[in-house]
C-alpha cells in the first residue's frame, strides 16, 4: 500500500511538471515552438511514471483482488457497479503493462525505450488517476457506527452546533461520505475550552443534520467512524484540462503592449483581443468565465446548501463578467473609430545621458508616479449586491 501511495505522488509530479514545461514552450495559440524540446519532456514524464510505478507492479494482482473482495462488503447504496468498472479499467491495465513490459525484454524486439514508455503511458495513467478508489477499498474497514452520546446529550449538542453555525463559531475540521453514501463531517465549537471534536451527519445547513458522536480530537473521531469512500469527480467522462483553444495571453504581456503602443489602433486591437470570445482568439476575459462556470458547476455539484449559495454568486460573477466584456469590446471599436496618436511631446528619456532641461530651465516633465496615475484612473467599484437580485447593469453615456 505504501508503494501504492508513493506512485500516486510520483505519478502527479511528473504529470504537473509536464503540464508547465509543455505550457512553457506554446505559442499563443497553443502550438509548441519547439517540437523536439516537447518531445523530450514527454519522453522524461513517461520514463518517470515507469520508475514510480516498478514498485507497484508485483503487487498488482493483489491489490485489485483485495479491492474486489471488499466491494462485495459494501452496502447496496454504495456506487458498485461504477467501483467495479474501475477495478476492471485498472486490472486491464496492469496486464497490458506486464505485457508491454515482457515484450520489451524480448531481444529480437526493435523496440526503443522511449517507444516502450509511451505505450505504457496511458496505462500509468489509469493507475496514477484511479489509484485513490482502489487504495480506499483496499483500506475498507467494517465499523460500526456506535453512538457515543445520549438522546438528550444529542440533541443540546445539535442545537450548540446550529447556533454555533449561525453565529460563525463553528469551524468545519473535514468532511467526506462514507461507503454507504452518507456525509459525514467533523467539526469543533470555536469557545469549547476542552477543543473536542464533533461528528455529525448531514448537510450542516439542513434541519435533516444530526449528531453522531463527540470525540477528545480528531484521530479518535477518524476511529471510530466509518472509512471514508473516495471523492468523486466533476465530470465522469473527463475533461481537456488545457484545451487549445484557451491559449490565451497573459494578462501582463496585454499590459505591456497598451503601455508599448503609440496609437489607438494598436490599443485597441488589445482590448479586442482581451474581450474576444470566438476560437481561437478567445481573450483572457474568456477565460476567466469559463473558470467561474466551472467553479459554479463545482459549487452545484457539492449538493448542499451552502453550495448553491456560493453558485449563485458565482452566476452573478459570471453576468459581470460578461457586461465588462461587452463593455471592452464596445471601447475598443470606439477607439479604432477614431483613430489618433501619443503627441509628440512625450519623448523618452534617454537612457545613458541626462534628459535634457525644458525651456523654463527646469527638468522636462515626469510621468506621472503610480500613486498619481492611480488617483487619476480609480473608478470605485459599484456597491456589491445580493446575487439575483440586482437589475442588470445601466451603461451611462
């Protein structure tokens, strides 16, 4: 098991430094300047993930045997049929690598290393995302739940917790289903001198909450209640983390080209680029949307209370979004509409030789300092409202 856990730490390092050595080298439009360098760091990401993954290969068949034996322990209401799924992905897997790996050592196979690696990558793969369910059934262990408190002790506990919650004294320690499908979190109340830990189950902001135990801290709540069941994903089917379409600019080099530009042509272009939402010229404002979908779709998906309150939020986020968007669109097609230029006057300084003195006999005028520029450009921001509840926004002319 605990090569298992140290694969699956390896495996995740060497996926994330090739994610950012692979970023590194694009274009803005997402197509690798350097084919041979990209070729390169995959060859190393693969090799990586072989090293990590040696010590887990005899062990494979056990592993996914023993996992099968405890999902034939769990409840009814438990995914099953998903785990199993899994579990079969996963022993597919460690046969194909076997097989791979047999196949390289034959000495009549013209096979290269770096040929061998890729072919094992997406079977590393499989072992690197899917280990945490394997290692949580394998881990399983059949405990049951024993309340530790009395009707009437409950019952004062459940009502300090919902006060405790309302007043924001309540500070959430974990929270995870177990095997069964319930939701099981710890908490502490933040004026209990003694500081000890509360189990409950439920959505902390439901009346269907109840009290499981209380516990001296947090390895002895983690003892005695029910193994955690792994997390869950998002999208089941997957999804293109970096899909090649959201190639977008960094902010800072946007930045850099209005405060390098001389005409409004050239600024323009810019805030076009930054509020443009078509492929594959889609802007860094975009971007930032299609965050927020994705953490509104993820506060959905958490099923409780405060979740969706945090989504309805994260929609207003978005509808502010989409307004500003509009609006640097609209500026930028003002701005190419009347074309014009920095005057003259502003020259740069030299950078060797002294600037020279203006007519007056004084030095030639400054930029502005940043705590100047900031006052001369700070627009306060519109007081925040409750999400839905406000009136779309009126543009002033």
């Amino acid at each position: 098991m605990n090569a298992l856990s140290g694969y699956r730490g390896r495996y995740a390092v060497a996926h994330r430094t090739w994610t950012e050595a692979v970023e590194a080298g694009l274009d803005a439009l997402g197509n690798a300047r350097d084919v041979q360098q990209r070729a390169a760091v995959t060859a190393r990401r693969n090799a990586e993930a072989l090293a990590a993954f040696r010590p887990v290969l005899e062990h494979t068949g056990a592993l996914v045997s023993r996992a099968r034996a405890s999902l034939d322990q769990l409840p009814s209401s438990a995914p099953r049929r998903k785990w199993q799924a899994i579990l079969d992905d996963l022993d597919h897997s460690s046969d194909q690598i076997h097989q791979i790996l047999r196949a390289g050592h034959n000495p009549s196979a013209e096979v290269s290393a770096d040929a061998r690696d890729a072919a094992l990558w997406p079977y590393l793969c499989s072992w690197g995302e899917h280990a945490m369910i394997l290692q949580a059934l394998v881990q399983q262990r059949d405990v049951q739940l024993r309340l530790n408190l009395t009707s009437d002790q409950s019952e004062q506990l459940l009502a300090d917790v919902r006060e405790a919650r309302a007043q924001g004294r309540l500070r959430v320690m974990t929270s995870r289903h177990d095997m069964a499908g319930r939701r099981i979190t710890t908490v502490e109340l933040l004026d209990d001198d003694l500081g000890r830990t509360i189990a409950v189950q439920g959505d902390l902001d439901t009346p269907t909450l109840k009290v499981l135990g209380r516990y001296d801290d947090d390895l002895a709540a983690a003892a005695a209640l029910p193994s955690p069941a792994p997390p869950g994903v998002l999208r089941p089917d997957g999804c293109d983390t970096h899909p090649a379409h959201s190639r977008v600019k960094r902010i800072e080099s946007l930045t850099h080209e209005v405060l390098t530009s001389t005409s409004t042509g050239e600024v323009a272009e810019v805030l076009h680029f930054a509020s443009s939402t078509q492929s594959p010229f889609r802007g860094p404002f975009a971007a930032l949307r299609d965050l927020v979908d994705a953490a509104n779709e993820f506060s959905h998906a958490l099923g409780t209370r405060h979740g969706t309150e945090i989504a309805a939020r994260l929609s207003a986020v978005h509808r502010q979004l989409h307004y500003l968007a509009g609006e640097l669109r609209e500026i930028s097609d003002e701005l190419d509409a009347n074309p014009s230029v920095l005057p003259s006057h502003r020259v740069p300084r030299p950078h060797h030789l002294p600037a020279p003195r203006s007519d007056h006999g004084s030095q030639a005028q400054s930029a502005p300092g940043h705590e100047a520029r900031q006052a001369l450009t700070h627009t306060p921001l519109p007081a925040r409202t409750t999400p839905g509840a406000a009136p779309p926004p009126t543009r002033i002319r």
